[in-house]
C-alpha cells in the first residue's frame, strides 16, 4: 500500500532534550535554521504534529515566506501545507492557532475520539476515525489515498516521532543539533523507551546552520515480515535504479537486485546482463559476489525490482532457487514476471514454498517496469 515519504523535523539539545521546555520556550534552533524549516514546509504536502505538541506550544505551521507561498500557487498547489494532528481522545482546544491559520486542517482519531472532536474543532478541520486504536498505517494510506499527499513532514512531538520510527514507517530524520545543555530531568525526550527497528540509520548529510548542525539520516535495516518498512521501499527503489543499467535487450528482462543484511548492510548488488556475461541474471549476479557461507545469507533480504524466475532456458538453476540455495528467507520485490517469456511464472511460488516470504510493493511497479516498456508496450 502506498504511503507519503515520511520525513521526522526536530531540534535537541546536546543531551537529547526537545525544545519545548516550559512555558518559557527554549528556541533551539538558529534564524538561519528557521528558515531552512520554512523551506521544508513549502516543499511537503502536508505537515503533521501531536495533539499534545499543539497543546503545550501552540504553533501556527505555517510558511512565513511569502515568496515560497507564491511559488507553491504558481505549481498549482495550495498557499499552506495541509496541517494534521493526531489524538486518541478527540480532546483538542479549538482555540488553538493550529485550527485558525494557514489552509486545511485534518484531524485522525479514534472511534471513540471522533465524536469530542467534531464537536470541538468539527467547523475548522475534516475528523477522520482510525477504528478503536490509532492505526498509523491507515493514517498514512488515507493521506496519501484521499489526500494526495506524497511528502509528508512530521515535526513532534516525541511520541508520535517514536512510535513511527518503531513501526519503521519513518523515510527521514532531519535533526538539528543545538550547542546547548538542558539539564532539567523532567524536560521531553526527543525519542522514548521501546524496540526500535535494528541496523544503523545511514548519514546521509551534515550541514553547519550557523550555530547548530543540521544532520540527515535514513533507516537502513530491512523489515522482518510481510508489513514493508521505509527502508525496504528505498531498498526496492535502488534495485529498480540498477535494472536502468542492464544492456538492453529483445529476449529477457532489464532487472536490478539488491542484497542487504538484517542489519542494513548491504552486501551485494547486481543487474542483467552484468560485466560479460550476456545471459546472467540480476539476483544470480548479486550472489554470485557473495561467500555462500557468509554467516549474514539466512537473515538477509533480497530486493529485485522483477519477481525471481521460476524457470529459465539459459541456466540450470533458476533465481528462486538460487535465493533459497543461498539461506536468504526474504524477498522483496515490485513486479509479479508476467508472460511474456514464460507463461504462468511463477517464482513467488517457488520460494514460499521454500520457506521464504515473499513482499511486493506494487507502488514501485512502474519504476521496475520502466526499462521493460519495449517488451512490455
């Protein structure tokens, strides 16, 4: 199901601590930082925040900037970001400048919440119920699926930054280090205890904003199930970027793969057609680079922008199983192999039966397809 990219804004402490401290707010963040938030803003389609943050700093989530505000009307979209809000209880304060400035407002909530909140802010924002308990999934899939938001900025508080990083549905962190010292015990957290998803986050950019340091950092650990994470769509999403690669060909499919550790460690990646040999597959090439007694092989997942061959003229082996040969016991993938070479494919069959479990994510299809439209029409 597709979600908006999902991107975690916040400003701490040198020893951890949020900026919002007490009824005299501590400003973590630099001028020139504030604007860089500002800039954020213009670029997302909607930004979102807890009900707990509105009521203890009371923010507008606007973008000051009116020439970023004229250039989102010039694309053709609205003035302000959609701004959300997220409460289990419905209960909200309609006088809250979240609900009187900028543009549209959506509220998600409970079942049992949707009732006090249409009551309270029901003139000033759309009230969405999630069912008993707050579903984020169906949060993301609604605001995405209705809403057409595509980017998503997530700007507090801790609570609602720590349950989306758990559930591993965060694409982004963006964290902006203040040269400061807290020190007040009962100040908020930025994340909370809990289990978070293994693996390093990947740093992916480090910028000085006067004062502070803006650090970017991405999730990189594959999930462990059916339910796809963040980190397995971008995985996916670099798999689908190798089979760009492959040398073209009228007789079998440009396809990428990817190898990556429990941890987010990639281990090996490979394309169609790679190097010299003209027949090669994309996951027997990524493989092929591995020690197959590399003791990672049995918790890895391997991405492959088209599903694995179940049977193949060119080699005896066929991809499928060479993944399960290999001890990997998870796969995902962007597109079911269609007939075109071999009718009724079957490789997500071959390796559920094998014992593997097998996710495909159906929002990346195109971009795997997009190297196969000669074949594919």
């Amino acid at each position: 199901m597709p979600y908006p990219y999902v991107l975690l804004s916040a400003a701490v402490s040198l020893d951890g601590y949020l900026d919002d401290t007490g009824p005299e707010r501590l400003l973590l963040s630099s001028p020139a930082d504030f604007d860089r938030v500002d800039a954020v803003r213009a670029s997302v389609d909607a930004i979102l925040i807890g009900a707990g943050t509105i009521r203890a700093d009371n923010p507008r989530l606007l973008v000051n900037s009116a020439e970023r505000r004229a250039a989102r009307t010039e694309e053709g979209r609205p003035e302000y970001p959609l701004k959300v809000t997220v409460t289990a209880s419905g209960d909200l304060d309609p006088a809250a400048n979240f609900w009187h400035t900028g543009g549209e407002k959506v509220v998600y909530t409970t079942d049992r919440g949707a009732e006090r909140a249409s009551r309270l802010v029901g003139a000033s924002a759309d009230v969405v119920p999630l069912g008993p308990g707050l579903d984020w999934r169906a949060l993301l899939a609604h605001l995405h699926d209705v809403r057409g938001v595509e980017r998503l900025m997530v700007e507090g508080g801790g609570q609602v930054h720590t349950q989306l990083l758990q559930q591993g549905l965060a694409d982004e962190l963006q964290l902006v280090l203040a040269p400061l010292f807290v020190g007040d015990p009962a100040a908020p957290r930025l994340f909370g205890p809990g289990a978070y998803q293994g693996g390093r986050l990947r740093l992916t950019e480090t910028r000085r904003i006067e004062d502070v340091v803006l650090m970017r950092y991405e999730p990189t650990a594959p999930g462990t199930g059916s339910v796809p994470t963040a980190a397995d769509r971008r995985w996916l999403r670099t798999a689908c970027e190798l089979a760009a690669l492959c040398p073209p060909s009228r007789t079998a499919f440009s396809v990428g793969a990817v190898v990556v550790a429990a941890d987010g460690t990639e281990l090996a990646r490979g394309h169609s057609r790679e190097g010299d040999d003209p027949v090669v597959h994309a996951e027997e090439a990524a493989l092929a680079k591995l020690d197959p007694a590399d003791p990672r092989l049995p918790g890895a997942t391997v991405y492959s922008s088209l599903e694995p061959c179940a049977r193949r003229a060119s080699r005896p082996a066929p991809c499928a199983e060479l993944i399960l040969r290999a001890g990997v016991r998870r796969v995902v993938t962007a597109w079911r192999e269609p007939d075109t070479f071999v009718a009724a494919a079957d490789g997500t069959g071959v390796l559920v039966g094998g014992g593997a479990q097998v996710v495909v994510l159906p929002e990346l299809e195109g971009l795997a397809k997009a190297p196969n439209t000669h074949l594919t029409g």
